[in-house]
C-alpha cells in the first residue's frame, strides 16, 4: 500500500471528525466521508496503473477496487437510513386520483412506500455504476453483409442458396422450422453484438445500448431494448414538474417508454426460455425482464460475484414492481377499462405491514444465499469485502465488525498477507464512520479492529498518525497512545518525543495523562531487563563504563514526564525512583546526566517534604561530587616547570577548590543526607544502600584529597586525622555505614587515617597526637 494512502484517509478523517455534528455534510455525496475515501482508493489505483516503476500488485489494484466500490455502496444506502424520507402518495391513492395514472408514475410511488424495496434500486443502481466497462464489437458496414451477399450471388446466379443458408434476411429468418443460419462471419458478429448489448444492459446503460443497435443496423434490437422503459406521461400523470425555463413540448406533453410493458415483458422471458435461440440471445431477454422463470438462464452469464449479486436484485426488484403492479390491478395502461369499472379493494394497513414483512423476509433469504455462490472469476463469495458489501445491504453492520474482530483475535488473518494492510484500515476507517453518523457499533469489536490497525500504522511507520486513531479507543485511547509511545524506546530523540506527545492534545487525548503512562510503562519496562539491586554494594570506580541501551532507556524515560508543567509532581516522583537504582548500581554518571536533565522548576517543588528533601539531597551530592572532580582536574595542572606568579595562582586555586569541597562535605556529612525512615519499605532500604556506598566513597576521597594536598598546604594533614573525629562521631552515624562488605571499607579507611599518622611523624617525635594538636 502506498505510504501517502494511509496520511490521505487520516486527513480525511480529521476534516471530517471536524464536521461530526454536522450529518448533512458527512453524508454529502461528493464531500462527505465515504465520497472521499472512494475517491482515495480511485486515485491510488489510477496512479498505480499509470505508473511504469509501480511495485503494487495486481491482486492489491482489485483489493483496492473493492474497497473503492463498498464505499460507494455505503454512500449509496446510508443516506437514506440516516434521513427523514420525503412523503409520496401512495400508489393506491394516485390511482383514486387518476386512473389513467401511467405505470412509470405508479412504478415510482411503488418504490417510495417500500423502504427496503427503495434500498434495493440504489443498491441495483450502484451495480450498475461499478460494473465492467461493456465490450464494444467491431464496426460493421451493413446488416448482415456476408449473408446478404450470398442470398444475392444466389439469385443473380439462379445456382440455388447454400445448404443450411437462411434464405430470407429478416430478423426471425433463423428461427423458423428449417433451422437455417447465417454466413460465419455474420453468425460471429451476431454474438458478438449480443454478448456486448448483454455487457450495456448489465451496466444499465439502456441508451448506449439501443444507440449501438443502431449502428449495427438493426433497428428491431433497439425498439426491443426500449421496450423495458416504463410508460411515461407526464401530460396526465399529474406530476409536478421542474420548471427550469426550457419548453420542451414532447418531454411535457407526449408519451415515452412502453404501453405494453406487460406484453413485452412476457414475450422476452418465452424468448429467453426458447431452446433455439442462441445463448447470448436469450441471456440478453433474460437480463432485460429478470424474472424467477429466467434467472437459470440469466445466471449462466453470471461470473462473478458482483454478477450473481445484480442479477438477484434485478430479480427482486423486477418481481416486487409487478407484485404491487399485480395488486392495484395494473392501472388503465396495464388493465385495460376493466380494472377502471372493477378497482380492486385496497387491503388493510395490518394486511400491507403483514405481506411488506413476509416479501421483506423472503428478499433477505435470497439474497443470504450469495454468502455462499459459486463464483467463476474474481474473488469468491466468502472475501472479506463481498461479505462487508452484503452485510451493509442486508444492514448487519455490527455484525460484520463482530465476525471481523473475532477473526483479528483467532488469528485468522495473515498480517503478513497484501491484503492485510487494506482490511484493516477498510474496517478501522469503516467503524469510525458509522460512529460519526450515530450508528451503534460494538465498542469491543471497534477496539479489536482499531487496535490492528495501529500495529499496521507502527509497522509501516507512520508515527504521526497514532494519536488519531488511539483518540478514536475512548477509555482505552490513552493506554494505547502511551503503548505506542513506549514502543519507541530510543528510536526517537528528546523533539520527536515531545512532538509525539503533542499531538495527543491534538486528537482530545489528556496529555498528562498520556506522559505519565507512557513514563511508567518505560520505568517498567527498563527495570524488567535492569538487573535486581541486590547483593553486596558496588565499585563505584569500576562501574563508571558506557551505559547500556537499557540503562539509557531508563534514564530517558522522565522525558516524557518534564515536557508539560502539569506533570512535574510526576517526574519529580519518578526521577528519585530512578536516582536511587543508579545510585544504587553505582551508576554515578547516569545519575549525575538524569539530574541535568531535569528541568530546575524541580526544585522548586516542596510538596511531599519527603520527596523533596530527598531531591534537595540528590542536587547537593553532585555539587560535592563536581567540587572534589575540580580538585583532581586542579591538581593535575601542577607541573615542575612554573615560575613563581604561576605557581601562586595555581597553588591559591588549588587551595581554595580544597577548602569548598571540604567545608561542603563536612556539612553534608554532618548533616541527616539520605538518612531512610524506620518502616524498613522498599525506599528505606534503598536510601540505605546509597548511603553505605557514597558516606565511605566521600569521606575516603577527601581524605585523599587532604593527604595527597599536604605537601602544598601542610594543615590539610591535620583536616584529614580531625576528620577521623566526625566519623568517630556517635551524633552523625557515619561509622554505620563503613559496616559492610565485611568492614572493607572500614579497613581501606583505617589504613589511609594509620599513613596519615605517620606522615605527622615525619616531622621528628613519637607523638602520633603532636600534629593534632599542633
């Protein structure tokens, strides 16, 4: 399927979603919903056949055909059962009025007073529109030319007629009792012309027919044809007539069609029935007046579906026209003066309903039997689109998008197939019209279907068309907008994202609502494949390697909840949830980014304290972690060679950087960072980790710093034992967290506070206190 179909139907969604409380304009027969994705189906099969590098299949062109036509054939009927009918006279009271009603007036008031009858001439009539172009036989210059040069050969050469040559050239010439026939050329041009006036009638192009007879000459075929035409009076039939400022005296005031349809109509059916007349000939008869006695005879012709289809309608059309024709007597046109002196009783109101309920019953039973018709050519009766087009005709929607949504869920359908694509978008798009014009569809279906179609969108990439559909879910839109965009895990970077999420809002989606599902399934998602935090506490030197495609997915998952302030609550919530895994992992540099990431209207928030303490701690940590990664950067700026301006300014940086990171250390660990709660919860024991890894990982660290600074500033080696107070220190607790990994930690931290004390000796004595107290 063409990429540019699939934004095609949505923006013709979109204007037409726009105008949804407006029926008028969504049954519109050229701008409305239907027109419109007929029109689409049109222009991408035409594209398709006129271009040399097409790539689309033929089987996807008659796909594509069929999804054209039921379209039409939806435009076709839903107007009709969405609207108010306009009021007719009953055909019993024309006749009351004027007995000299002519038939094709009656015919009218017929059809007006039978709604499915109504239903049924559209529906025919829409046949007609998509049936194949009709064939066009070769020209020919006169009637008869072959046959009629051998009677004349015959007759100037007193030789006699050939054996089996018909000897008369009038139009019964080769039915009468000697079965004679004509000239081979010309018994092929008769067939011919027969099949192609069979393919006209078939398309109900009743003018072109006759206009072809014509030009074939043979006159009699096209006064045969013209005989199907209703009788037409306008001068007596008491109509009104459409004043449109042309006088056009014969239309107004003479007579059209045929008097004696009835007559006609019996003589075609004998004719279709006779056994000696040539197949094509008494399948045109047949498909002329259809009738029950006929239809073996019309339905020899009849190869596809769509044929078996038109012929029934005829049928029943044809049959209930006569029916009603039956019951009023005929009118004068039909009956003669008789029916005018005995006009039959009209029935009763109870006997009408009762016989329109049975004839309804009995059409609805025949045309069931097309669910399962052998068909010759196209596809059969059972494909998805000829059992859409009769379940609209026998006005079975919810039906068909019932049987079709089991279908997705058994797996019945290929997703794989070319047709898979166009069912899909056919129902999907099928459901969200009937919606719009307030017809009732089964909602779980509707989001079975809605919910292929969206795979079928993601798998063809056409991103920006998610929302709209996942709108179209109802209570269900936002999860599955939020399962979309879940989906695109690390395919899409931060402005992608923020533009998918916007267009939520765009299609009535709630946007927070949106962000924060999507941001939780990610969350979830990520922690699934994350190993556990569990087991002994992490390296976090050794553990500062590149991030993992997961990792990252974690990390980029509270995009989705910073985009809007109306979900910064949220982010805020989830971005200590995942500050505590990483840091927790050891992940220091993923959690420094995460805390770049957020937007500083963070901070501000001060609702629950817990959290935003918690916050407020993380923010201080990497201000520590920044300060004491200057001092290593300051430090490895010193080189041998510097003049003595240069090393006063370094050593004045170096010194200052020193004392920040010290100061702030002092102060964070002095003061209760990270310190868990007593309920022992999930989060406690989290905050617990962070503290066990990173209270060690400063302190040791700055005494590093103090240690290895001690050559350039000689008191940072008392810092570094005064230090060893505040760990000591029962008030802050600090030790607690040295008491892991089987007191590691606690050992690598007595070690370097042990050099540190013998560093103050080198001075000269045996005080290992003297330089404390120095």
């Amino acid at each position: 399927m063409s990429e540019s179909l699939y934004s095609s139907c949505a923006e013709v969604l979109s204007v037409c979603q726009a105008a949804k409380d407006d029926l008028a304009a969504l049954l519109d027969p050229n701008t409305g919903f239907a027109p419109r994705l007929r029109q689409l189906c049109r222009d991408q099969i035409t594209e398709a056949e006129n271009s040399a590098s097409s790539d689309v299949s033929q089987e996807e062109l008659d796909v594509l055909r069929m999804e054209a036509n039921t379209w039409g054939l939806l435009q076709a009927v839903m107007p009709a059962r969405k609207t108010e009918p306009e009021q007719h006279a009953h055909p019993r009271i024309l006749l009351a009025k004027n007995p000299y009603t002519p038939t094709s007036t009656l015919a009218q008031a017929i059809m007006h007073s039978s709604v499915l009858l109504t239903e049924l001439v559209v529906v025919r009539e829409w046949l007609h529109e998509t049936a194949p172009q009709p064939q066009h036989p070769e020209a020919t210059t006169g009637y008869w030319k072959f046959t009629k040069h051998n009677v004349m050969q015959a007759l100037r050469t007193s030789s006699g007629i050939r054996e089996g040559l018909v000897k008369e050239l009038d139009p019964d010439a080769m039915n009468r009792g000697d079965r004679r026939s004509l000239a081979a050329d010309d018994a092929g041009s008769e067939k011919s012309l027969a099949q192609a006036l069979y393919s006209f009638v078939r398309a109900g192009r009743l003018d072109e027919a006759v206009e072809l007879c014509r030009k074939a000459h043979q006159p009699w075929r096209a006064a045969s044809i013209r005989g199907s035409l209703l009788f037409q009076w306008r001068a007596i039939a008491n109509e009104q007539r459409d004043d449109d400022g042309i006088d056009d005296a014969e239309d107004a005031e003479g007579w059209q069609g045929n008097p004696r349809r009835k007559l006609w109509k019996s003589t075609c059916a004998r004719a279709a029935l006779n056994p000696n007349l040539p197949d094509p000939e008494r399948i045109l008869y047949a498909a002329l007046a259809p009738c029950p006695q006929t239809f073996s005879v019309l339905k020899s012709a009849c190869r596809t579906w769509e044929d078996h289809l038109w012929a029934q309608m005829s049928i029943l059309c044809e049959e209930k026209q006569t029916a009603e024709m039956i019951k009023l007597g005929g009118g004068f046109w039909d009956g003669g003066l008789a029916v005018l002196e005995n006009m039959p009783s009209p029935p009763s109101q109870e006997e009408d309903a009762a016989e329109e309920e049975e004839w309804e019953r009995e059409a609805t039973s025949t045309l069931e039997t097309l669910g399962s018709v052998h068909v010759e050519d196209g596809p059969t009766a059972d494909h998805a689109f000829h059992v859409s087009q009769l379940a609209i005709i026998l006005d079975r929607t919810s039906s068909l998008l019932e049987t079709f949504a089991t279908g997705l869920k058994d797996g019945n359908f290929d997703p794989e197939s070319s047709e898979y694509p166009t069912m899909t978008r056919f129902f999907a798009h099928l459901c969200l019209y009937l919606r719009m014009i307030d017809i009732t569809v089964p909602p779980l279906a509707t989001q079975v279907i809605l919910e292929a179609y969206l795979q079928v969108l993601e798998a063809a990439g056409q991103r920006e068309l998610i929302a709209m559909y996942a709108g179209a879910l109802g209570d269900n839109a936002v999860e599955r907008y939020a399962m979309f965009l879940t989906s695109l895990e690390l395919t899409a970077d931060v402005n992608e994202r923020r533009l998918a999420l916007t267009r939520a809002r765009e299609h009535g989606l709630d946007v927070h609502k949106v962000a924060v599902v999507t941001a939780e399934r990610t969350i979830d998602r990520a922690f699934e494949l994350l190993p556990q935090m569990k087991g002994p506490l992490p390296s976090v030197i050794a553990l500062q390697a590149t991030p993992s495609d997961v990792e990252l997915l974690l990390l980029r998952s509270i995009e989705w909840t910073t985009f809007e302030d109306g979900t910064h609550d949220t982010a805020l919530e989830q971005a200590t949830v995942i500050l505590r895994y990483f840091l927790g992992a050891g992940r220091v540099s993923l959690a420094k980014n995460l805390v770049e990431m957020l937007p500083r209207e963070l901070a501000s928030i001060d609702q629950p304290e817990e959290r935003a303490t918690e916050y407020l701690h993380y923010r201080q940590f990497f201000t520590i972690w920044d300060s004491l990664d200057r001092v290593v950067e300051c430090q490895s700026l010193e080189v041998s060679i510097m003049n003595r301006d240069t090393r006063a300014a370094w050593l004045s940086d170096y010194t200052g950087l020193i004392d920040q990171a010290y100061d702030a250390v002092v102060k964070l660990l002095t003061s209760d960072w990270m310190m868990p709660d007593e309920t022992g919860d999930r989060r406690s024991r989290e905050l617990t980790r962070v503290r066990q890894i990173y209270v060690p990982e400063l302190i040791l660290r700055l005494h590093v710093m103090l240690y290895a600074s001690r050559e350039h500033v000689p008191e940072n080696l008392k810092r570094a034992l005064e230090l060893a107070n505040i760990v000591a220190d029962s008030r802050y607790k600090l030790y607690d967290d040295f008491l892991h990994l089987d007191g590691r930690r606690l050992g690598e931290y007595l070690d370097a506070v042990r050099r540190a004390t013998i560093a103050g000796l080198e001075g000269g004595g045996s005080d290992p206190f003297k330089i404390i107290l120095s």
